[in-house]
C-alpha cells in the first residue's frame, strides 16, 4: 500500500485508550487470583484431557506487587482465523508491554495462522514495522490460516519450533476454535517441561467467544457498526424506491449476535433470530409462512417493501436441516479420502444422497440444488459447515416468493413482491477498528503481556466492564479451560471451547422481542450513519448496543 488515504495516515496518530491500572509501572500491577472456574459440563473429561491445566483460577490485574523480573523476553504471536478489526492492535499492544518489561524483547509473529508455528514460517515484528499497522483493520502484519495444530505431529513440531526460537511465550489471537489450539498447546508444553507460557485473545466477529468474563470479542463492534451503516442505507433506500424487499444475510457463523446488534441499530422489518427459531422448533416451512404473512400486512398497508435481515448460520437451527446437516457430516467423514476425491457438484451430491437414510434424503431432494450442493461442499479444518458459503437468502426468496403465490391464489395478499438479495461478512471484517475495537484490542495484547510476566499459561485476556469508558475496564484473564465441553467434530468427540449463542433470556433479546413487531409494521428505520473516528465521544466511542443493555448502560 503505497499511497495512504488521508483517514489511513490521522489513525496512525491515534492513541489507544486504556484500563487506568495500565498507567502503573509493569512491577507494580499484580495478578489477583479469584475463584476457580470451572466448565459447565463434561468436566471429569476434561479434567483428564488437561490434567495441568484444570482447575486454575480467574484472575483479575490490580495495583500491587507484580514481577520485579525485568527479563528480556522472547514472544511468539499468531493470527488465527477470519479477520477481524483490531488485531493489529493487540499486537501493538503486546510489543509495547514486552518493549516495557526489557527493551530487548522480541516479538516473533508467526506467517498465516497456526501453520506459521508448525511450518517455522515466522518474522521478528519490529517497531518501525508495527507503525504501519497501528489502529488499521485487517491481518496482513503476518498472515492469518485456519490450520488446527491438534495431531501429535502438529503439537510436536510447534514444541521443536518453539524451542528452537528460544520461545518463552505464545500468544494466540484467535476464536473459539483457535484457543481451544492455545489450550493444547499450553497442556502439550506443560507435559514436556517446556518452559512456554502459552495466552490466547478473544477474537471474532461473530461475537460468539463470550461469558461473564470475556464480555464481547473484538471485532464485533467494527464489523456490526459496518453492517448496520450498510443496512440503515439500504432501509432508506427501500423507503425511497418503495420496490424491494430486501434479504439480507449476516456473517457470524452459527450465533446470531451480530443479526440482534444490527437490528437494534437499523430497526428492520423482520430479524431472524436463529436461537429462537431453534428453540421453538420451527421447521422451513413455518419460517416461510411467517416471513410471507408479515410481507402481507405491510401489503395491505400499501407497502410492498422491506428490509429481512437472515443470520447466517440460520439453515444449521432450523431442526430438520439441523439433523440432515449432522448426517451429511457424518457421512463426509466415514468417507475420508473417497469423499474428497469427488468433484464438487453433481458427485458429491449423489454421493450424499446414496448414503442418507429415506426421510432425510426426501427433505435434501426437496431443496433447491444450489443449496444442496452447498451443504455437500468440504467442512472447514475444525470440521464446521461452511455457513458464509450457503445462499440461505435466495433459499427463503425463492421458498417467499412461492408462498405468497399460494397466498395470492387463496385471496390472502394482494401485493407485489419483488425482491434484492445480500450478503455482508467481509466487508467488515477489516475495517479500521471503531475507537472502542482499537482501544480495546490494545487493552487485550497489554493483558496477554501481563499474563506472560506472572507465567499464566493456558490463559486468555479478559477484560470487564466495557460499557464504562476504557479508564473504567477491568483487565484480567481466565483458564482457557474453563470454557470448554466436548463436542462431535469429524465424526470424533473433541474438547472445544463452547460456542456463546443469543441467551433467549437475555436482556438484549427480551427487549428486542418487545418491539420487533413495531417494527415488522413501520417503516421507521434507525440510520446508524458510518464509524466516526474523531470527534464527540458521544459518536465515536459509543459500544455496541447489546453490551450497553448487557450491563444495563
Ligand atoms: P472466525 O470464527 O475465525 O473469527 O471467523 C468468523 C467468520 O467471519 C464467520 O462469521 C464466517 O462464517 C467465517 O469467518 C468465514 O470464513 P472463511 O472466509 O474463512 O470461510
């Protein structure tokens, strides 16, 4: 990138806000312990699969007496997974610390994600460099890769690179699946003596690596303030135009966070939730039927246009797809190799369909074959559906639109229904980071160094209180382990961490459940505008809406 736009070179400038007890010289911020967590379920497992690692407490950085030591320090970093706005940030924020503890500390970034330490595919990331990237969005700095560094072979030639590089610590930066790889790391260095503190950063925009103490992953609030820019344009344009009804399909995997915060900022039509629809066990069929009776009413009104927005792991929740999907995984993996040699296309597809049993088979012939070539396509490494990759809006245009021909028959709608589909994921995953992402990233790799100083290996940053102004955040860490369960992946029972869903009991979705119906009616949609960086913090500094009323701010 040779020539910056103006807005690149004023964020260069910016300097992140952070947790007052940062402002202490490093000796004199100390580890406090708090309680042990545990995980919710499967714990005598889990207890077996991480011996060393279970059991650690939650602990919380204070004022006090911390590590005199002022060792030189040689740190590894890896960007794991989707990118998401703020990395960047973490790592400018972890060279700062290491730089603080001993001038002659290093930071080695591993190249393209997990792969980087298994390959021994690295660069020392120095000052000069890192001033490239400070408050910008994206991964480039190193690379990025969703390698999971699991097997046997995998965790040895990490330890032998780590080694070799003289490594006293790893960090992590990555999403569930990612820090599930940090947990078996630490485990895998623990039972080789190997003197490596190994800390993982909560990152993904799905918003799904979540609970009482990692409140939000960053990420989330940039991608989500783009979308909503790009939704509340899009509603005021299907007010002006009066035409469309417009499909729009989220990123955020399998939760459907990032769906609810972009509802609460742009006020549309219809918001599926995919929790609820799940939870009340509503088949396609019934999702339709409510999609095209609320295109109805708005019909009757005169108005034949609208905004839907769709999560976009909504087709894994909806029960009867759900278990064709888990079927369809199952038979992939017993495949192995003979399944991978098969073209994508027609020959996975028969080959599918050959192997499930009669009823599910009906239900997969009876989809659109897009979609059903969709589902068929390779799982990604860590063995989930690759959800961004199937069209689940032009699946419910296309199921919409002949509904509301049946309806139109019965006498039932009298409008006309013309319809855009969309789907936005990438283009917010690399934004430059909102204020709140940028000071928050740099809070998270501040914390991962001060995990390393006190030898807390198996940890990941955590940080509290975010609704409050940064000065006001609470930085600490939590055993990695304790947010873990097992789960089926590749046809195998794996400990992963577990995925944080839309909690129905929630504050944020009882009080979206209050006023979606307003909103189903009205075309009185909320126009978020685009990130403001600079100016009253009223507008640049303001966090997502769904932590505001998460902590009742
Ligand atoms: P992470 O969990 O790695 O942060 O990824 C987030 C995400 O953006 C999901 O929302 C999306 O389903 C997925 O990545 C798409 O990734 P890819 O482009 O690698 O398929």
């Amino acid at each position: 990138m040779l020539e910056r736009s103006p807005l690149h070179t004023a964020r260069y400038a910016y300097t992140p806000k952070v947790p007052e007890i940062f402002l202490e010289p490093l000796p004199h911020i100390k580890a406090l312990p708090s309680e042990v967590i545990e995980p919710d379920k499967d714990k005598e497992l889990l207890k077996s699969i991480f011996p060393n690692s279970f059991g650690k407490p939650a602990v919380k950085f204070v004022k006090g007496e911390g590590v005199p030591s002022e060792k030189a320090f040689t740190v590894g970093v890896i960007l794991s997974g989707g990118p998401a706005a703020g990395g960047h940030n973490v790592i400018a924020g972890l060279f700062d610390g290491i730089k603080k503890a001993n001038p002659k500390s290093k930071l080695i970034g591993f190249k393209g994600g997990p792969s980087g330490l298994i390959d021994g595919k690295y660069l020392e990331i120095n000052a000069d460099m890192l001033e490239q990237y400070r408050n910008t969005g994206g991964f480039d700095i190193i690379g990025s890769g969703r390698t999971k560094i699991e097997t046997p072979q995998q965790l040895e030639k990490s330890f032998e690179n780590a080694i070799k590089l003289g490594l006293d610590a790893l960090v992590v930066i990555g999403g569930d699946d990612s820090n599930t790889n940090a947990a078996l790391l630490s485990e895998y260095f623990i039972q080789k003596g190997a003197p490596v503190t190994v800390v993982g950063v909560p990152k993904t925009i799905d918003g799904d690596l979540k609970n009482e103490w990692i409140e939000i992953s960053f990420g989330f609030d940039t991608a989500t303030k783009v979308y909503s820019e790009l939704i509340g344009n899009i509603c005021r344009d299907a007010s002006s135009g009066r035409k469309y009804w417009h499909f729009i399909k989220l990123m955020g995997r399998s939760a459907s966070h990032i769906a609810l915060e972009c509802a609460f900022q742009t006020r549309p039509n219809i918001a599926l939730i995919s929790e609820e629809i799940e939870a009340k066990q509503m088949s396609l069929a019934q999702i339709v039927a409510t999609i095209a009776d609320a295109i109805a009413a708005r019909a009757a009104k005169g108005e034949n246009f609208g905004v839907i927005i769709v999560p976009e792991g909504l087709i894994e929740f909806i029960p009867e797809i759900k278990a064709l999907i888990a079927q369809i995984n199952e038979i992939i993996a017993a495949a192995g190799s003979e399944y991978e040699s098969l073209p994508r296309g027609e020959a996975q597809r028969s080959f599918i369909l050959s192997k499930l049993p009669a009823e599910t088979a009906a239900l997969f012939s009876q989809l659109p074959e897009s979609i059903q070539t969709q589902l068929c396509w390779d799982r990604d490494p860590h063995g989930n559906v690759q959800v961004s990759r199937i069209e689940t809006e032009k699946l419910l245009v296309e199921m919409v639109s002949r509904r509301l021909k049946e309806m139109s028959a019965e006498g039932t709608y009298t409008g006309t229904f013309d319809y855009q589909t969309h789907f936005f994921g990438y283009e917010g995953r690399c934004a430059f980071p909102s204020n709140f992402d940028a000071d928050y990233c740099y809070s998270l790799g501040y914390s991962a160094c001060l995990l390393i100083l006190h030898g807390l290996t198996g940890y990941i940053a955590a940080i509290r209180n975010l609704a409050a102004p940064p000065k006001e955040w609470i930085p600490g860490g939590i055993p990695i382990v304790s947010m873990m369960n097992i789960e089926r992946r590749h046809g195998k029972e794996k400990p992963v961490i577990k995925k944080a869903l839309v909690d129905l009991e929630g504050k944020p979705f009882k009080a979206f459940a209050q006023v979606r119906d307003k909103w189903a009616l009205s075309s009185d949609y909320r126009i978020p505008g685009s990130i403001q960086y600079f100016g009253p913090p009223s507008i640049t500094d303001v966090p997502a809406i769904i932590l505001q009323l998460e902590q009742n701010s």
